[in-house]
C-alpha cells in the first residue's frame, strides 16, 4: 500500500516511515503542507495536526482517500465534529506501532 506520511518532525517522521516500510508499504514522507501538494497520490494519509504551514486536521480533510490525523490531543467539539463528518480517524500520539498496524490493516 501507498502512504503519504505528512510529519514535521525528523525523528518521529522516521520512525514511522521505518515502521511502515518494514510492514512492506510505500511510503511518501512529506515535512510540510507545501510538499503534499506536490506528492503524487496514496491509498492512505498520515497527517500530523501540527504543521509548519498549516492546520493539519483541515490538511487532512481536503485529501482524498482514507485519512488520519496524528495528534497528542483528542480532538474537542467543532474540530471534532468536523473530522468525523469528513471520515478522518484520529490516532492520539504517542502511537503504538501495533495499533498503527491494525488501523491501516482494517
């Protein structure tokens, strides 16, 4: 599977590149909103919500396929709202590289 990975932050941006590719995906790092709009489309999106050059929850609702959003916060009433309405799952950082695996295998 093709997955844009959309993380600022060098570190946790390999980290979860590494953990995919060992899980046999392809994956398209991207540090910034600017570089996915040059990113050639994925099956599935991983967005930080916390962006150089952008909200990453409203990032994530204007890309296609299947979506979720990298927060260390639970997202609270209207944002919420809104990211249920645009079908973007939601995965509270620290992630657990097993519950990233059965969320993208399901």
């Amino acid at each position: 599977m093709k997955i844009l990975l959309v993380e600022d932050s060098e570190e946790q941006r390999s980290v979860f590149s590494l953990f995919l590719r060992t899980m046999g995906h392809e994956v398209v790092e991207c540090c910034s909103a600017a570089d996915v709009m040059l990113a050639e489309d994925c099956e599935v999106a991983l967005v930080d919500r916390h962006l150089p050059d952008a909200d990453g929850a409203v990032l994530a609702c204007s890309l296609p396929g299947r979506v979720f959003l990298l927060t260390g916060d639970e997202p609270e009433g209207s944002e919420r709202a809104r990211l249920k309405a645009a079908e973007i799952g939601v995965l509270i950082k620290p992630i657990r590289m097993e519950r990233l695996k059965e969320v993208l295998e399901g």
